[in-house]
C-alpha cells in the first residue's frame, strides 16, 4: 500500500473558496519556505480565479507573482488548475494563444496543470495537454464530478481512461461542489484505478461537511493523492483541513510522511491573516458551517447564493422553492452539464427567467442558445431533439471541437496591446481580460513614470547641495 501524497491548496483554492480570491502576494511570501520544505505532492499556488483577481482587484501582476513564489520554492512542484480552452477566461480561446499560455506557464514557474472542461467534452482540453506535454510539463486531465440520471461510475472511467490516452500524466476527479459522498467515492475510486496506470489525485470541497471522510474512503480504495488546505483557510467551502488529515493517517499503510508539527508552524503563520480577513468581512463565518442542502439539491452552495441574489433584486423570494425544483429540469434540457463555472450561472439564471415569467423557455438566454448550438462544446447526455428546435428554430447546431471554428489571434493581439507590453506575457494577460489589463498596464507606465520623476528631481537636489 502506497503513502498518500498530498496537495496543498492555501496559496490557490482554499482563498479562492473562502475570501473571494483576495489572498495578496506578500501575505503568501513569508509562507512558502516553510510549505516548500513540508515535503507536499505539490503547492496549488497560481490558475484559477487568481489571474483575474490579480489584475482586477489587486493591482499585481500575475506572471510576476508566479516567478515570486518560484524562486522561493525551489523543491515541491508548482501546480496550477486551467479551464481548457477557456484557460483562465470565460470563453473559447484560439488555438494559438492556449499553446503559448501554456507554454509561458511553464516556462513562468509552473510544473503540473490541472486541466478541466466544464461539459468533460476532452476536445476542449486536448490542445492544453498537447501544449503542456510539449513543454516538458506535467499534464494532470481532469474529471468534473457530478451527479445526474446519466452519470455513474463507468461513464467516469470511460472519460479517465480517454485523458490517459490523451497523455495525461495523472488524473484528477474534481468534485467543486462537494457532492462526493464517502461510499460513492470509494466505489469512484476503485473503478477508476481498475482501468488506468496513471496516480489518482481527488480534489474536494468541505462545503456539505463530508470532505474529510470522502478522503478516507478514496484513500481506502487507492487514491494517490488528496488536495487539503492548512487549517486556518480550510473547511466550509474550501478544502478538508491540512493537519487532521495527515494526523488521522499517521502510522497508518497510508501514512503521508508529513511532520503536523512543521504544519502547525504554517497554520500559525496564516492564522492572523484569517483574523484580518474575519475582521474585514471578507471571511464570512457563516460559510464554515456545513450545508447539507448543496446535497439535498445537488448544486453547489455558490449557486444557491447566487439564486437567492437573483431573487432578491428581482423581489421574488416567494419564488425560491419553484426555482430549485426548476434547476434540475433546466440542467436535465441541457444534456446534464456538470454545474461549474459557466455550466452553473447559465443554468441558473435560465431557472430563474423560467419561473418568473411563468412559462418555461419564453426567453432564452444567449448562453443557454450557446449550450444547446453546441458552442460550449459536446453536452453529457444528447439533448432531446425536439427542445433543440424550440431553442433553436432552425439553426444548425455545430458538432465539430468549438475552438475548430476560431481563428489563431495572438498576432493581433500583440498589435492591439503593442504600446503597453514590457515583458512577452503582457500579450497574454492582454488575450485573456482586456480591460483589466489595460487598466493594469496604464497603472504600472504611472507608477514607472512617477519613480522615475522622483529620482531624476532626488539627483538634482543632490546637484544643487
Ligand atoms: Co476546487
């Protein structure tokens, strides 16, 4: 029996999870010696919605938080989570812009990517894993976890099984929404490890509370390897804790190797920092709390938020039971996406106009139009012919790899952004949210513009004395 390796998730998911992303590059620093030096699988430290956060909220720049953490954590792979063709955007990139994403990624700092599709349509992921092989990383394919009439374990091997084919070098089950339950898991996991070579890594959410003992049913049927978050950022809908984890393995055929006294120095470090974000509102309390109705409706607990927001600006709360019996029918229409970023917001907002305007598909959101045309990719199950002509009408809907249909960019691109890049990511960063990035880049030419001015006046005082 194998030792269980395990990820660590502080510096990506676990802040994304529970403070909305916000963790800043300095908070992370002083950590990662220590965290480097634990003897982790790998540190989830960048990908995401890091990038966009970065940018939008933090005035950093991400590839320069990638290079910072790099060169402190010289010894454990860094690891990143990617949305396929989407990268870490909302839509289809070309083929062009994905390879030399991928390619600056690596070449940035970054060693294992997570690779996912939010419709486990592997035609949106094969250009990533090809890119990422092709630069000497490590490709981990990914499976979005969900639940439907349709799914079950062998639809799940069957998609494993494919990644591996695909060159995918590891393979992850990701379950966002925290839906695993501990005997689904165990019976997930020995399927899966029956039909492939490749180590099974499983990335959960605390979210319905059963994340820990998710683990140990996984671990039970030969998981490899488990992603927690330390302590004071996990739970709720973060990772399962870091330190119970390992102490509960301990001496265990599954021992992780890991010293919960060098854990409980990280945690110290990070608890202040919780304290701040408590203090600051941005770490609400109330998400630490169990939710079991994320496995009662079988969405994922940022979802039911998002709903009730919806709900509210429109002044119809009264509505909330119809809209959650409406999810399911929606997501059953739509072929059983797995409800992840943009599966999950398209579909609830469709429940949403279906239940207000009393009558189902009166209006059609364009994203939903999109899903049914096939432009998000191939859905899980086929979607009933007649409801695609109700959608539809007569539009033909596309069968091919959506990004077949996009033209290569980056060139334009880089004439687009020409007078604002100092380093070749800039061209990136630029593809992915232009205005962000636009704002970013106007930003850091004032900041260089006003140090520069202050230096030249500080050498001519000196002049003058
Ligand atoms: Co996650």
């Amino acid at each position: 029996m194998a030792k269980v390796k395990i990820t660590e998730t502080i510096l990506r998911d676990a802040h994304q999870s529970l403070i909305a992303t916000r963790m800043k590059l300095d908070e992370m620093l002083p950590a990662v010696e220590l965290l480097d030096n634990i003897g982790y699988n790998a540190l989830e430290c960048w990908g995401g919605a890091t990038f966009d956060a970065c940018l939008r909220f933090l005035n950093e720049d991400p590839w320069e938080r990638l290079r910072a953490i790099k060169r402190i954590a010289r010894k454990t792979p860094l690891q990143m989570l990617l949305r396929g063709q989407n990268l870490l955007g909302y839509k289809h990139y070309p083929d062009d812009v994905v390879r030399y994403f991928v390619q600056k990624s690596i070449a940035n700092g970054i060693d294992i990517i997570r690779i996912f599709d939010a419709l486990n349509d592997t035609r949106n992921i094969e250009v990533s894993i090809d890119a990422c092989i092709k630069e000497g990383g490590h490709p981990q394919g990914c499976i979005s976890y969900t639940t439907s009439p349709y799914h079950n374990a062998e639809i799940f091997v069957k998609d494993a099984k494919r990644l591996e084919e695909m060159g995918a070098q590891s393979i992850c089950i990701k379950d966002m929404a925290g839906l695993l339950v501990p005997e689904d898991a165990f019976e997930l996991v020995s399927a899966i490890k029956a039909n492939i070579k490749v180590p099974i890594e499983l990335h959960t959410h605390y979210t319905s509370g059963l994340g820990s003992m998710t683990y140990m049913r996984a671990i039970q049927a030969g998981v490899d390897i488990i992603d927690t978050a330390i302590s004071p950022f996990a739970m709720g809908t973060s990772q399962p804790p870091t330190e119970p984890m390992v102490a509960a393995l301990a001496g265990t055929p599954y021992d992780t190797g890991l010293d919960v006294k060098e854990l409980s120095k990280i945690s110290a470090y990070f608890r202040p920092i919780r304290e701040k974000y408590i203090a600051s509102g941005k770490l609400d309390t109330r998400m630490l709390c169990p939710d079991v109705n994320a496995l009662i409706f079988q969405v994922p607990g940022g979802m039911l938020s998002n709903l009730v927001s919806q709900l509210k600006q429109a002044g119809a709360m009264d509505k909330y039971d119809a809209v959650l019996e409406e999810v399911p029918r929606v997501r059953a229409d739509l072929g059983y996406p797995p409800l992840v970023t943009p599966t999950s917001q398209i579909i609830g907002s469709q429940a949403v106009l279906n239940v207000l305007a009393g009558e189902r598909y009166k209006t059609v959101t364009k994203e939903v139009k999109g899903v049914v045309a096939g432009e998000y990719g191939k859905t899980p199950a086929p979607i009933d012919p007649e409801f695609r002509k109700k959608i539809l009408g007569d539009r033909e809907p596309i069968t091919c790899r959506p990004a077949d249909l996009i033209e290569d960019k980056l060139p334009e691109y880089r004439k687009e952004a020409a007078q604002y890049i100092e380093q070749d990511e800039d061209v990136l960063t630029y593809a992915l949210f232009p205005q962000p990035a636009l704002a970013f880049f106007k930003n850091r030419q004032l900041q260089k513009y006003n140090y520069d001015e202050a230096h030249s006046d500080a050498q001519k005082m000196a002049h003058y004395i």
